[in-house]
C-alpha cells in the first residue's frame, strides 16, 4: 500500500466557464468565449459552443452530491467573472452571489476543502473590446473584482488562487490563435504576461489586506523542458523554453522578481512591456503563500535545427525545435505523451529552487476521445485513468519521501467538461456527461477514486 501524508487533499478541479453553462435570465454577460463562439462557430468541434457545457448551474445539487459519493476531500471551481459583475466593472449580479453563495455553502458543509480560482481563462467581453489584457484598466478591474469576490464570499472561502495557468492565454491569445484574440503579436503577447502577472500580485495583497489568515496562490501549468541530449546546446535550449513557459510566471509569483535572463532575450527581441517600479514593488511583496501545479505532459526540445527568418514574427521557438522522443510512451486516445516521472522533476525543481513553497498539484488526467466504446453494463470501464493516476501518485509519493511539500492531489475532472475549442472532443471525468439528457453516470475511476481517498493510498 503506496500511503500518503495524513490530512493529504484528494479530490478535482474544474471552472465556471467550462461547467456552468447559461440559461435565460441568469444575468451573466458574454466573456471572451461567448463571443467567440457566437461569430465563428466553425473553429469549435462539431460545432459546441460554451452555452451549455456541464449545466453545473442548474445541477450543482446533484453535482454536490457525487463529489462526496468520488470520495473528494477537496473540489477546486471558479467563479467567472462575466456572471458576477457582467459590465466587467461596477454592479454586482445578485442571482450570481447567491447562486456561488449557495454552491460553496454546500461544499463546505460535506466537509469538502473548497478551493476558488478567481480567473480561469474567461474574460468579460465588454473589457476585451477596450483591448483585453492588452489594457491596463483590465488590471485595475481585475482587482476591484478580486476585491468583491474576497468581500462576499471570505466568510465561505479561505483558499484562493488569482489565474490558472497564465502562460495559456499568452500563449494561446497572442502567438498560436488557439484563444481569442488570435493575434500573432510577440510584443503584445509580453505585455498581456506582465499585465497578468501584476493583477495577479494586486489580488494577493488586497486578499490579505482583508482576510490576513486566508491563502492565496496561483496555478502554473509547470511543464518541465527536457533537453534532446547533453549537448550544450540541447540543454540551452531547455533551459530558455523553460524560461519562457514556466518561470515567466513561477519566479515573480513565488520569488517576486523575474529571471534575468528572461528580462535580456525580451530586451534583445525588443519586446519589454509597459512598466513602472512602482507596479514592480507590488509584484515583488506580494509573492504567493502556496502554489498550485498542473501536469499533463512533459516539453522535449532540441536546439533549432535552421536558423530563423529575422523577418518572421518572434516566437520562443526563435531558441528551440519541439522533439519527438523515440520509443515514448503515449496516451493514444489524445496524442499526449505520457511520461509520469515529470511529477517528481517538478517537485524536486519546486524543493531546490523555490524554497520548497507548500504546494498542490491542481490538475492530472487522461483525456480520452470515443470513450463511449469501454462501456459495458451501463459504466465507463477506464481502467486506463486509473494506472494513469497510479503511475502519477506514484511519482508524486516518492517525490513526497524525498521532502517535497505537496499536500494534495486534484485530477481534471469531476465530470465531463466542455473544454475550449475541443468542446467534448476529449473527456477527462470521473463521472460520465450523457450530452442528450445531461444525465451522470460515475465511471470505475470515480468509484476508485473513492476508495483512493478512503485508504488515503493505494495498492500497486
């Protein structure tokens, strides 16, 4: 039996704009995704847009009651922000407080560590239209919004994350179009960094300005950047991808100050940001108290095989070439590498480098496309999720032996999510979403899962 600390978190994440859905009258305003989806349809698979996803709003009872039946301890969600404050600043929607009033209310009272993530990639589209994360004003909302939400739910909510994985929507908005606005703006895609990086320390202090004993973090997908070969070169390469996808935003969130070197291959690039000292005395004193992790896949790179077009818009494989290892071990159902050892490489990077900061990790699982063809009486036999987890834990236990500060353990996800441009393309629940009659159906991983949390371990 593979045992894990006592008091250890186990349980999933999700968010708002990906379970809640819509119905008429709920006072929510259009985000980014809305938008997006309502003037070009054709870029989200088979056509599924962010109206109904999950219908967690009009079924959160039900939903509530499965946690507990999954065996969480824990439940991470998201408040979005366009169904809170719909004019993205000002007043507040009512049946918005009571609705995540409610919600919260019975998640705590099943004894479940709730957890709540202020910004998960959904934008009111009212401020996108002033420029987005482009705008300085959309930090300053930010806050104001961080503010409210710590204000109408602290009596509910002691543990707190800012954004989850910030890098996405740089990344996503600003280079490979993967996310509105589509640009392919290297200078913009900095800025909107920086911006995000400040809202975030913005929150941080007003959230222990007005709750000193609540916990705030933030989540980073810390995907480790492993190099081809040993080759000098190979390993510069990992070491300038990992600048820019992982400690672009894990150095001034824990440390307070940004890598050097980051700072000098912007400058070269000519790319620097709107700044003052003033914002940077924010970030830098008003660093996280925790951290939480997101793993799926590790990063392979090579040193880039041609030189790149000086002319060509900059993008950080400007430094590197994505690497297909031979022989790696693969998710075949969604195209992901499955290398399982990247939990223990984050947690000793995370030991070593960053004070070994208290950290859990937020995200884990196995998207599975057609998952429908491993029903058999009715269930999802996805043994495959499971020995994914157990491969996972495994790593993350003797990561643990070795001293990491991990307190916890959160897979995506509860149930069957909509997810972005993939819609339902791939699921990741412990719990079956039928689409046709909403109806859900736990899978043999959620009946695992409970007695995962009950033996607070597992048998190899």
């Amino acid at each position: 039996m593979i045992k894990f600390p006592e008091g250890f978190l186990w349980g999933s994440s999700t968010s708002g704009p990906q379970s809640e859905g819509r119905v008429g009258g709920d006072g929510k305003s259009d985000n980014n995704w809305d938008y997006w989806f309502s003037v070009d349809p054709d870029k989200f698979h088979n056509g599924v847009g962010p109206e109904r996803t999950s219908t967690f709003y009009t079924n959160y009872v039900e939903d509530i009651e499965l946690l507990e039946q999954t065996g969480h301890n824990a439940f991470r969600t998201s408040i979005q922000w366009a169904r809170l404050i719909p004019n993205g600043i000002g007043e507040v929607n009512p049946k918005a407080v009571a609705f995540y009033r409610d919600v919260f209310a019975r998640i705590r009272d099943k004894g479940i560590k709730l957890i709540v993530n202020l910004y998960h990639f959904d934008l009111p589209f009212c401020l996108e239209e002033k420029g987005g994360w482009e705008n300085k004003e959309t930090v300053y909302a930010y806050e104001a919004y961080a503010t409210k939400c710590f204000e109408l739910f602290g009596d509910l909510v002691d543990t707190w994350i800012t954004f989850n994985e910030p890098i996405v929507p740089v990344e996503c908005g600003y280079l490979y179009q993967y996310h509105y606005p589509c640009k392919v703006d290297a200078k913009a895609a900095v800025q909107v960094a920086y911006n995000t990086q400040l809202a975030s320390a913005l929150a941080v202090r007003s959230c222990h300005q007005l709750n000193p004993s609540h916990r705030i973090s933030i989540v980073l997908n810390l995907t480790p950047a492993y190099p081809r070969s040993e080759h000098p070169a190979d390993v510069k390469a990992a070491q300038i991808a990992e600048l820019f996808q992982a400690r672009s935003f894990l150095d001034p969130s824990v440390k307070g100050e940004y890598p050097q070197e980051l700072v000098e291959l912007v400058k070269k690039h000519h790319l620097m940001p709107d700044y003052t000292q003033e914002e940077l005395a924010i970030i830098k004193h008003n660093t996280v108290d925790f951290l939480g992790v997101n793993y799926y896949q590790p990063l392979r790179v090579s040193a880039p095989k041609y030189a790149y077009n000086e002319e060509a818009p900059f993008f950080p494989e400007y430094y590197y070439d994505h690497y297909v290892m031979p022989g790696r071990k693969m998710n075949p159902h969604r195209g992901w590498e499955i290398y399982e050892k990247g939990i223990y490489d984050i947690a000793m990077n995370i030991k070593e480098n960053y004070g070994n900061i208290d950290w859990i990790l937020t995200e884990n699982g196995m998207g599975v496309e057609g998952e429908e063809k491993f029903r058999q009486e009715g269930v999802i036999q996805d043994d495959y999720r499971i020995e994914f987890f157990k491969g996972h834990l495994k790593e993350l236990h003797r990561a643990i032996e070795a001293g990491a500060n991990c307190h916890g353990y959160l897979v995506w996800t509860f149930i069957d999510c909509w997810s972005w441009l993939n819609s339902y393309k791939n699921r990741y629940g412990l719990v079956e979403l039928d689409l046709a009659n909403q109806r859900r159906i736990v899978k043999k991983s959620g009946h695992w899962f409970k007695q995962l949390r009950d033996n607070n371990g597992f048998e190899e």
